[in-house]
C-alpha cells in the first residue's frame, strides 16, 4: 500500500512540475503575442501614414 501511496506522491510532484512548465510557456506565448500585436499596430500606423503622404507612382508596388 505505501508503494502505491509513494509512487502516486512521485506522480503528483513530476505533475506539477509540467504544469509550472506549461505555465511558463504559457507566460513566453503571451509576451510575444502582446509584443506581436504591437508591432503590427505600428507598422499598421507607418503605413496609413505613407498611404495618407501619398506616395510616387514609380515607387508604388501596386501599379
């Protein structure tokens, strides 16, 4: 009985383990999707800004 009792303690402790890892991770995935949204937003703002300069036709890609 305290071998299964040991080995469900042991089970638990490597759980909570990969749960704190998982944790983390988690944390690192919501760093870089805040830091990702952001970078999108300023290069979203940099380019209304040339859109509204206008830019020259030969320098336009969509031509």
């Amino acid at each position: 009985m305290t071998d299964i009792v040991e080995n469900h303690k042991e089970e638990l402790r490597e759980l909570k383990k990969e749960i704190e890892r998982k944790e983390v991770d988690l944390e690192t995935l919501k760093k870089q999707c805040q830091q990702q949204s952001e970078e999108y937003f300023r290069l979203a703002d940099r380019h209304n800004e040339l859109e509204r300069r206008g830019l020259p036709d030969e320098k336009r890609k969509d031509k």
